[in-house]
C-alpha cells in the first residue's frame, strides 16, 4: 500500500516531525508516583476527620473562606480589567471611529465633489459679460505669470 | 472569437455565461432555477475533473488563449493552475448550493435573478483565469456590474445608498488599477500578457507607486481597514444570496489579485510597502473584532467578523513567506465556506422571525436543535478549531507571520481570541437560553436546507482533517509567486 504513511504525515508541510523524544529514569517515575499517593491518602484522611460524622456548617462568609466562596474575585477581576473595557473599546470605535471618522472621510470624498460640482457650476451662469470679464481677467494673471514669475 | 471547448478554462467561461443567458429568458421561476442550478452544477463537475489533471502534461487541458485585440496584443487567455483551482472549486461549490437554498417565491422577476447571479459566476471565474491584464479587468468589472444591479433592485431598504456606495468606492479603485495596467502595458513589448507583465522594464520608484494604484483598488476589494466602511452596509442591505457570493467569493478578488497581480508583478514595490499592509492588516484585524463584538445585528457582526479574517490573509500574504502563503490560499476556500453557511444560518433566521437583532432572538436551540448543531459546527470553524477547515489556513498563516516576527504574531493573535468572543457570544446570545418571543413557533431546517448544510459541513472537516491534496495541488503555484520575491 502506497497510502499507508498518508495518515501520519497529512499534516507535514504544516508540522515538522518531531525530534527525539525525552524518557525520564524508572526511580524517578516510581518516586514521583510514591508522592502523589502520599498526598491523596494524606488528604483522604483529612477530609474523612474533618467532614466527617459531626460535620456542621458552618458560617463561610467572612474573611479567606469568602474570598475562596467567590473563587478570588478572578471573574470580577477579569470583568472589571479587560471584558468592560475592551466593551467600550469595541462600541466606541464602532460608533465614533467607524462611522464618524473612517467613513466620514470616504463620504467626505464625495460630498467635497458635489459641493465642488455645486458652486463651479455658478459660473456656467450664461451671462456673455461675465464670461468675457473671467477671460480677461485670466489673460491678466497668465501675463503677470509670464512676465514676473521665474522658477 | 469562436470556442472550442477541449479544454477547462473556456467551459468554466462558457458554462455560467450560456446559463445566465438561458435564465434571462426563462418563463417561470422553477425554470430559470433549474436552469442556474443545472449550469452552475455542470461547472462544478468541470472544475472537479479538472482536478484530475492538473500534471502539466496536461497543459493544453488547463491553458487557452485566443486573440481578442489584435492591434493591441491582448488575447482571452485564461489558466488553471493550483491557485486559480482553488478560487474557481469554491466559485463552483457555493454557487449551485447558494441556488438550492434560496426560496421559491422570495424573489420577484427570478429569471433577472437568477441570471444576474450566473453573470456574476462568469465574471468570478474569468476575474481568477485571466492570464491577460486587459481580460483580468474586463472581468474584474463583469463581476461588479450584475451585483450592483442584484443589490439595487432585490435589497434592503436602504439598498440605494449602500449599493452607491458599493459601487463608487471599488469603480473608483479598479480604475486606479486602470491606470496602472496601461502604464505597465506602455513599459511591456507592448502585450497585455501576464508573463510580459511581470517582465516589463520598471524602475524600483514605478514600481512605489504602481504598487499604490493596484493595492488601493484590491484593499478597496478585500476590504482592507481603512477601505471597509462600504462592506458592512453593502453586506446588510444586499439580498442574502448576493451577500454570500460578495463576502464568501468576490473580496477573494481582492485577495487573489495581491498575489497573482501585485507581488509577483511588482516585487519591489511590495518589499518596499510590506512593513505599511503589515499595519494596517494587523490594525484592521484588532478593531474589527473589537467592533464586532459590540453589534447587534448578525449580518453586520458576520461582516466585521469578515474583515478580521481577511486582515490576516493579507497579513499572511505581506509575510512572502511559502508556508504562510500556501495558508492563505487554503484560507480563502475555507473562509468562503464557513462565511456561506454563516449568512444561511442568519437567512434561515431572518426568514422565519423578520429580525437578525440578537437582543430580540434567543432560545432557538429548543425550538430548532439540527440547526442549533450544523450553526455549532459553522460558529467553530469560525473560530479556526482544530479539525475544522480554518484552523489548517490559520496555523499556515500564524507560523508563517510568526517567522517573520514575534510580535506581529502575538498582536495578531488578539483577535483569533476575540473571534472566539464574539461568535460563541452570537451562539449564545441567539440559540441559547429561554425562547424568545419572536422565537415563538421557529421551524428546524427542511431537508433540502439539511443537504446544503452536509456538504459544508463535509467540506468544513474534510479540509480540517485532510487537507493534504489541497496543500499539495497549491504548492507550485505559491512556490512560483514567493520565489518572485526571495532574493531581493
């Protein structure tokens, strides 16, 4: 079968095969696995003494155990760090960058053409003299460009 | 010019164009239905097996030119090689399964409709075959006309201004682009051809401000942040089809031309502009999933959540880097798919409740649990989760961007995270929790709409686990474009 590899390489241009791979020591596996069996007998007999048969509730409300009750404040944290803020980011540039600014420009654009439009087309008004008077006027300023102005 | 159709890219060419001819003149609505569906699956069933040969022995299978403009050196010449295969593949599959799930009766004067959108599919595949700058134009501007003219006539109600808009901002790009085409035709031996294109004498400064005119009109396409703020109006007020063929194919357009059109042609120009797109696609990304998170309306969330991804496909273009490329172009496939089968989950919605407005939606998971399934599965392939599609595009991207510096990486990460927010906050928002009002009497999906969903969600976990063929179909064809740029 010429496929039979496809499936542990499908991903090969993405991931690089893996190089060697670390083997940790027979005694410190066993010494590791010793520990952590220490650890849960040890809180297995501490929760059977302490929740035991005359386990109370007690009141939980005050000091470390509240702190604790509430999971360290971390969800309120994150609210009041990074989920508010970058909720007002989110609408103010939504309402303000976006819409004002970014496409304020692109409408800009457009209108900057009409109003041109709007008023260079005042001078189309028809009026033989006034058409005559522009004329001079420019033959004038082309003059003085001519005559005084060398770059 | 007379066809002979032996070969792929002239019936990809014809196909939609004969389609959209028949359905003009279509009497009845199941009749110009059929006869897109019909077309638009025969080009389907031309790009699937032409997937069969794509060894370049078969050359004269994947190649055709024919003289247009004599005078002027500019033919209709198309190609299909491994990056244009991609485009056309998902052209091909959104456009029948587009068709099969729009409703009987939604639209009014459907053979205009359906025959717009088969000149679209045309203009799409012509825009992504081109191998002549002048043709490349000429469809670039095919594919425009019929949706502004979709959008204008079946949108929404402000579709007037929106598709105005559309329609100026990218007309005044490619005409930017224009310019450009004419003076780099003026620097050739004077063809339009793209090999003569990407030879043509230019110095380092042409190249700067080439660089300026072909970006504008492709970012303006794209969109790229700052040139965005026609897409979400355009994308709200367009018809849902159109929509879907806009964001899940045409800002492809743009995509596909900075790589085939502007990195490869203006090497230079791109080295010396690539720190610039690296900001703005890095910007774009953050503030557009930052804005997304605060919409309302699921169209305008989907279309911010757009922008973001197309921010980091061009960020994974600017890299020129292979790995990161390759990833784009598997990217750009996926990201069409996950988006098509975002905007029919919203249709599906819309269709039912008269509203895309999350605060009035809820609870439809209860009334709708497959569809509540197939939008968990589209809502995650959203996010880039391992085993689905965009998870093998956004690891390509990100160990590319990553080569290239850490800390673009990191910036541009942020907004994979907020991704997450937004679209699980979407999820929640609208299919979980009590049923709301407007919610009252919701359908689950039919079983044409059950289809249209299994193929994506086929095509979401085959790319996501098997994307093998895919990477190895694009490879050549990136390799082509990035060694353009290694060395200089």
């Amino acid at each position: 079968m010429e496929d039979a590899h496809r499936l542990s390489n499908f991903l090969q241009p993405v991931i690089a095969p893996p190089s060697e791979v670390h083997h940790l020591e027979h005694s410190v596996e066993w010494m590791l696995l010793g520990a952590v069996l220490t650890l849960v007998l040890v809180a297995i007999l501490l929760a059977a003494r302490r929740y035991g048969k005359n386990f109370k509730v007690e009141n939980t409300e005050t000091g470390l155990s509240k702190l604790l009750a509430n999971k360290w404040y971390v969800d309120e944290l994150y609210d009041a760090i990074v989920v508010r803020p970058l909720d007002a980011l989110g609408a103010f540039l939504g309402r303000v960058i976006d819409n004002r600014v970014v496409d304020g420009v692109v409408n800009g654009v457009g209108k900057a053409v009409q109003f041109g439009g709007r008023q260079l087309r005042l001078l189309q008004s028809g009026q033989v003299g006034s058409y005559v008077l522009l004329m001079v006027a420019s033959l004038i300023a082309f003059l003085i460009l001519q005559l005084f102005w060398k770059p | 010019m007379y066809a002979a159709f032996d070969n792929f890219p002239a019936l990809l060419i014809w196909l939609p164009l004969v389609g959209a001819l028949l359905s003009f003149f279509m009497r009845s609505e199941t009749a110009a239905k059929n006869v897109a569906v019909l077309f638009s699956l025969l080009a389907l069933g031309v790009v699937g097996s032409s997937l069969l040969y794509v060894d370049s022995k078969y050359q004269a299978l994947n190649q055709v030119s024919y003289v247009w403009l004599p005078g002027l050196e500019s033919s209709f010449a198309f190609i299909l090689d491994g990056l244009t295969r991609t485009l056309c593949l998902l052209t091909a599959v959104s456009f029948p399964l587009i068709f099969l799930f729009i409703p009987v009766g939604k639209y009014k004067q459907p053979h205009v409709f359906y025959g717009l959108m088969m000149l679209t599919q045309c203009g799409l595949m012509g825009v992504f075959m081109a191998t002549d700058a002048l043709v490349f134009y000429l469809f670039w501007e095919l594919a425009l006309i019929p949706v502004y003219f979709l959008s204008s006539i079946w949108g929404g109600e402000k579709r007037i201004r929106a598709t105005f808009k559309f329609f100026i901002y990218t007309f005044v790009g490619s005409l930017f682009m224009l310019i450009g085409i004419i003076y780099i035709y003026l620097k050739t031996s004077g063809s339009f051809n793209l090999i003569n294109f990407y030879n043509a004498a230019l110095t380092h400064q042409e190249e700067g401000w080439l660089f300026a005119l072909f970006f504008l009109a492709f970012a303006i396409k794209m969109p790229l942040f700052p040139f965005h703020t026609w897409q979400p109006d355009a994308y709200e007020q367009s018809p849902t089809p159109v929509t879907m063929v806009l964001s899940g194919i045409m800002v492809k357009m743009g995509l596909f031309g900075l790589m085939r059109w502007l990195i490869a042609m203006l090497p230079h120009g791109a080295k010396a502009h690539q720190t610039m797109v690296v900001v703005l696609a890095v910007i774009g990304m953050i503030y557009a999933s930052l804005i997304a998170m605060r919409q309302d309306n699921i169209k305008r969330l989907i279309a911010y959540s757009s922008i973001a991804h197309i921010g980091l496909m061009a960020l994974g273009i600017f890299t020129f880097q292979q790995v990161a490329v390759t990833g784009v172009v598997i990217q750009m496939f996926t990201h069409g798919v996950n988006v098509v089968a975002l905007w029919m989950v919203a249709d599906l919605i819309e269709r039912q409740t008269g509203t895309l407005s999350m605060s009035a939606l809820g609870g439809i998971a209860k009334k709708a649990p497959n569809l509540a399934i197939f939008m968990l599965v589209f809502a995650f392939a959203n996010i880039a989760l391992p085993l689905t599609n965009a998870f093998v595009g956004e690891f390509m991207i990100f160990s590319g961007v990553y080569a290239m510096s850490p800390w673009w990486a990191a910036a541009a990460g942020i907004s994979i995270i907020l991704s997450a927010v937004y679209t699980l906050n979407m999820v929640k928002n609208v299919f979980y929790g009590e049923a709301a009002a407007a919610v009252q009497g919701f359908m689950d999906i039919r079983p044409l709409q059950s289809f249209v969903f299994v193929v994506l969600t086929v095509l979401i976990f085959f790319v996501g686990v098997y994307p093998g063929p895919f990477l190895s179909m694009i490879a050549e064809t990136v390799s082509l474009i990035v060694n353009k740029l290694t060395g200089i």
